[in-house]
C-alpha cells in the first residue's frame, strides 16, 4: 500500500463518510477537482495553509487507487 494513502481517512461520524485528509474535513474529491481545473499544489497549499505538499499527493494517490479499482462511465467516440 502506498504510504501516502495513511494520510486519507474515512470516518462515517466526519463529512458523511467522504474520503478526507487525515485530521481535516477537507475532502480529497475537493483537491482532486481543484487541480483538474488547472489550480496548482502551490494555489491549493496558499488556500488551505493547513495542508502540506504531501497531503495534495497523497489524494492523488488515493485517487489512482481509486481508479485502479473502479471506473467512470465516459461515453466513447467514434474516430
């Protein structure tokens, strides 16, 4: 297991169960969506002083672990 993923916890009694950085109630759907949407590590740490460089890594890589497990339905086109 990657050990950035210790970082994540997942509490039922926290953010209704939602993937967060650990000691936080900051979602790591939050930061996955910041950084889809172009905002740098740097913007995002600016943002949220409270986290650190490997928090931003370690939802990343709860996402790609999240992927390798599930997928989302993209509706494919044709070439």
């Amino acid at each position: 297991m990657n050990q950035l993923l210790e970082r994540i916890s997942v509490d039922p009694q926290i953010c209704f169960g939602k993937p967060c950085i650990k000691g936080t109630r900051i979602w790591v759907s939050l930061i996955l969506e910041f950084l889809s949407a172009g905002n740098s590590i740097e913007e995002i740490l600016e943002q949220y002083p409270q986290l650190t460089h490997k928090d931003i890594l370690a939802c990343i890589a709860y996402g790609a672990a999240m992927s390798a497990e599930n997928y989302v339905a993209i509706k494919m086109v044709a070439a």
